[in-house]
C-alpha cells in the first residue's frame, strides 16, 4: 500500500517535471526561433565535423583508403602512437619539432606583445601634442592582412637583399656578416617579430581601454602619499588591469598555438616548407593532410594539439578564477 | 628651499616626459616601417630592389602590370564578394542568437552558451579534415559541388564565424535594460517588434563592430581557402597570391603592390569607421 502510494507520487512527480519542461519549451518559443539558425549552422560546420574528426583520428585514412572516408580501417590508437612515440616516423619527428617551435612561438609572443602592448599603451594615455596620430600610428600593423605579414616579413628576412639585412650589416654594421633568418634556429625570430609586429595593436587598444577606465583620483591620492611611478603602476594599474590581461593572455595563447597564416605565407608565399625551426603545429598537419594525405594521423595530432590547449585553458580559469569573478 | 623642491620635481618629469617621447617615437618607427618599406618597394624596379639602390619609387606601372599579368582584380572580386555576402549572413543568424541567449532562460540556453564559448577553444583544422571529406562525398553520390564553389565557402565561413560572433553580440544586448522591451510590449509590440524596433537600433554600434570584426576576420581566412577555393574563378587574394608564385617567384616589386592594395579594403573601412569599432571592441572586452 505504502509502496504503491510512493510510487505514485515519484510517477506524478516526472511527469510534473515533464510537463513543467514542455511548459518552458513552449513559453520561449520565440527564444528558440531565435537560436535555430546558429544552432543548425553549428551543428553542420561545427559539431558534426568535430565528432566524425574524432573518429577519423582512429581510423587508418590515407591516400589509398580516402574513397572510403568514415569505412576506412579501424585502428584504435595507432595513429597517436604514431604521432607521438614512433621513434621511426618521420610524421612524429616533425610533429615534434612543430610542437616545441610552437609552445616557444606561442609563449614568447604573449609575452611581448603583453609588455609591448602595455609600454605602448602607457605612452600614449599620456597628454602630449600628436597623441591622436602616434595613437592612429601605432594601429596600422593591425589593418594589414596576417597573409601579407608573412609575405613581407619573408621578403624583408631575405639573406641578401632583404631589408633588415641590409640595415643591420650594410648600413649599420652592427653584424659582421648577414645572417641567414629564414633557415636554421633563427627561424624562430623569424616568425616571432612578425606576429608581435601584428598583434601588438589590438593588445594595446584593450589596455588603453582599461587604463581609461581607471579613475585619476587613484592616483592623485597615491602621489600624495608619495609614491612613485614604479609603485603606482604595481599598485594601482596592474591589479586593475588584471581581468582584461587575463582575457587576452586566454585569447592570445589560443591564437597563437593555432597560428598559421604568417608563418604559411613568409616561406615561398605558401608554397615552401618552414624548415626545422620555423614549422608550426598548423602548418605541419595542414601540409600533412592536404599535401600527402595522411588524414587519420592529422586528425589525431590536432586532437593532441587540442587536448593541449584544453589543459592550458584549465590552468588559466584556475590561475584567473578571481579576477573573473570581480569582472562580472 | 621648498621652491627649490619644486622646480627639481618639475624638472625631473619634464625629463620623464622627454624620455617617453623618445621610446614612443621608437616603437612608432618600428611599427611604420615594414609598411613604409612595403609601399617604397612596391614602386621600385626588380633591379634596384636586388641592388639595394632606394632611389627610383616612381614606377607605379608595377600595380598595372600586377593588375593585369597576375589577374588581381579576380582574386580581389573573389575576396569581396565572399567576404561581404558571409558577413551579411553571419551577423544576421549571430544576432539573434546573440539577443536570445543575452535575454532568455531556456531550458538548454546555458548549455547553447557553452557550446558557443567552446568552439573558440578548437583550432580550425579539425573541422575542416571532415568538412572537406564530407563535402567530396557530397559531391560523389549527389552531385553537388560544394568545394570551389561561392555558395561553398561562404556557407563555411558563415557558420565558423557565428560563435565568437554571438558571444560578442550577447554582450551587448545584455548591457541594454530589459524594461525596454517590457515597456514596448505593454504598449503592444510583440516580442519579435519590440527586438526590432527597440533592441537593434540601441544597439547599432556593437552590431556595426562585430559585422567590421566579421569582415577583417574572413579577409584575413587562409587555412580554409586553401582547402576550399584552389580555383581562379573562385579563389581569395592569399590562394590567388599562391596560385601564381610559381610563375613571379623572384618579382618581390609586383608581390608588394599586391599587399598594399590587399591592405587598402581593410585600411578604408578601419579608418572610416576607428571610432565607432574600437569603441564597440573594447566595450566588449572590458566588460567581458
């Protein structure tokens, strides 16, 4: 009886919820009207691709099996072997040598584009005649396009009629004699300086945002108690600036490890290969899946390269959790 | 003795003062000058340009000759067209999921959001191993071209480009106050006229600058043309560029004149509209 009776009521109570849920569904009929599009358009671009990638990277798909797409061969892991610890791959060695330019890439870009990109903004919130155009000035990097970025920084590299060489050792004299930039571990400036060059701008305009918002009477008060300009920026601007680095430091490693269009276009215009020191994840598995087709092992290493990201971004929420919850 | 103080402390930023000017003048120098040199080497000869003589800047028949052997104005049409159409639709489909999600407390919104917030973590790539696979096989059994197509290329950069697109719409709409549209609806508007005619014009600068960011981010796309658009009927300015090195390989004058008018677009539309897309772009950011 007792069980009857609370069986019922467990019954009555799913299907309150139930229909509470149909309710819901029925009161935000607009709210899903709204959504559809995008949800469709992700669904087909985003979501489908991502799961049959995921699937992909398990199955044996190369040039021999590509007809047969999803039916290839199962493999289970070997593809990750592969990627990772088959020492006699040459996939594996230079998905290694991408991997290691890449995490040097991507951190030494943050981290001058973030000092760069805070002098810069300093330099400029300051009132002094030309402040609009030194401001429009440094912009203008951000408005060339990242393709021909690499298309110019590769013809200013150039080993002996490049630009910078010519300035550093035909010119200046500060080198004995003109280095090689785009062969051997100086691929790495190579593609660093550039990306800086590029991503400097946006960095220092969402600084310079955020050094707006902070009112003056901080620092009045500060330079009354007498501190210096050391002191009133570790105390006063970078605390409060903190949310909006950490964003874009989020922002910018994401971008910077998937980075592709510089260092494509800089060596040949797209048609030649970065070398040891210049290849970077992107452009590895791009050029291994689209140029000798071995599409089971990309996949497999983009889901490495992902699994990467997705752990960096871990660190990050836990490194930034507080700030982001000031900045709600 | 306390004036004396005074006129050191003065002195002492008037220094400062200097010596910023001084760095910023560098870093000016140093963010110029690869423009500066694209541009200067897009009018000298090839000649001079191998010899390192920088006296002749006078030979604009480079953009003719750019124009008409490597067929720019093709990959340029290209690059408009594709660029323009997928921004309309792009912003069109972000928008109102941008408004929803800002607005609405559905069942499956939070989830809707995260899925959004999590496509920008996945590096393009991944989508594109299956998109190209799935659209050859399209191809095969339907009889259906979607790989170097228009309709091809700008379906996927619609739809890559909505997420990041809604996320910073959502913030906008969630900056405007709800009694807005509640007030519209008492006086009678339903909840789609009240979004038009209340919502959309508060919110035109946000709209504007995520419809501007839409655009840079399509002209500037690589990865999936290169996959998508190999053709010339149908290929961007950067697979056009590709396309045509093999022949202009060491015609770095021709190849710079091509970076400046691929810049041009982009320099016109920034500098037209700074104020209103910086203001938008930082909005969102600073408010997360």
């Amino acid at each position: 009886m007792k069980v009857e009776i609370s069986r019922e009521k467990v019954v009555s109570k799913k299907n309150k919820k139930t229909s509470r849920l149909i309710f819901e569904i029925r009161k935000n009929r607009f709210a899903y009207a709204l959504v559809l599009p995008a949800f469709i358009a992700m669904l087909i671009i985003h979501f489908i691709p991502m799961v049959q990638g995921i699937y992909m990277s398990f199955l044996k798909l190369n040039q021999f099996t590509l007809n047969q797409f999803l039916k290839a061969p199962f493999v289970g892991l070997q593809n990750y072997y592969t990627v990772l610890f088959d020492k006699s791959s040459t996939l594996r060695s230079g998905f290694m040598d991408a991997l290691r330019n890449t995490i040097i890439y991507a951190l030494s870009v943050n981290i001058l584009v973030l000092v760069i990109g805070m002098i810069s903004a300093l330099l400029v919130n300051r009132k002094f005649k030309f402040r609009g155009l030194a401001r429009t000035l440094l912009l203008t990097p951000w408005v060339v396009p990242s393709y021909v970025v690499g298309m110019l920084w590769g013809f200013m590299w150039q080993q002996d009629t490049g630009i910078i060489n010519r300035i550093l050792v035909d010119w200046l004299h500060i080198l004995p004699d003109k280095p090689f930039w785009l062969s051997g571990p100086n691929t790495l400036w190579a593609i660093i300086i550039p990306t800086v060059w590029r991503s400097t701008p946006f960095i220092m305009i969402m600084l310079l945002a955020g050094l707006q918002n902070i009112p003056e009477d901080y620092y009045e008060a500060a330079e009354i108690d007498g501190a210096s300009s050391v002191q009133k920026f570790r105390h006063i601007t970078l605390p409060l600036l903190r949310p909006i680095i950490a964003v874009n430091l989020l922002h910018g490693m994401i971008t910077h490890i998937y980075s592709f269009n510089i260092v494509a276009m800089m060596f040949g215009h797209g048609a030649g290969f970065p070398g040891k020191w210049g290849d970077l994840l992107m452009t590895n598995i791009n050029r291994n899946s689209f140029g000798i087709w071995q599409m089971g092992t990309g996949a497999a290493a983009t889901i490495v390269v992902m699994i990467i990201v997705l752990s960096i971004v871990g660190i990050w929420y836990r490194v930034f959790r507080e700030d982001l919850v000031v900045e709600e | 003795m306390k004036n004396n103080y005074m006129k050191n402390l003065k002195r002492k930023k008037k220094i400062q003062h200097i010596a910023a000017n001084i760095l910023l003048f560098i870093i000016v120098i140093f963010t110029i000058f690869p423009i500066v040199w694209m541009f200067i080497s897009s009018l000298m000869t090839q000649n001079n340009l191998a010899a390192g003589k920088i006296t002749d800047i006078t030979h604009w028949e480079n953009y003719i000759e750019m124009w008409n052997n490597i067929d720019f104005f093709k990959y340029f049409k290209n690059s408009l067209i594709v660029c323009s159409i997928t921004t309309i639709i792009a912003l069109i489909i972000a928008t109102f999921a941008g408004y929803s999600i800002a607005r609405f407390k559905f069942p499956g919104s939070g989830l809707f959001g995260t899925a959004v917030l999590s496509t920008q973590m996945i590096p393009g790539i991944m989508f594109l191993l299956p998109l190209y696979m799935m659209f050859i096989k399209i191809q095969r059994s339907l009889g259906i071209s979607i790989v170097n197509t228009y309709h091809g290329i700008i379906i996927t950069y619609s739809a890559f480009f909505i997420p990041f697109s809604i996320w910073i719409l959502r913030g906008f709409f969630a900056s405007i106050p709800k009694e807005l549209e509640e007030a519209a609806q008492i006086d009678g508007c339903s909840p789609f006229g009240a979004f038009m005619r209340i919502i959309l014009p508060l919110s035109s600068t946000g709209i504007i600058a995520t419809g501007i960011y839409i655009f840079l981010m399509a002209w500037d796309e690589l990865l999936f043309a290169w996959v998508l658009a190999t053709t010339p009927d149908v290929a961007t300015i950067p697979v056009g560029i590709r396309l045509y090195v093999g022949n202009y390989q060491n015609r770095y004058d021709l190849l710079m004149a091509a970076g400046v008018v691929s810049t041009i677009p982009i320099l016109i539309i920034f500098f037209t509209l700074q104020k209103k897309f910086i203001s938008g772009i930082t909005a969102g950011a600073v408010k997360g």
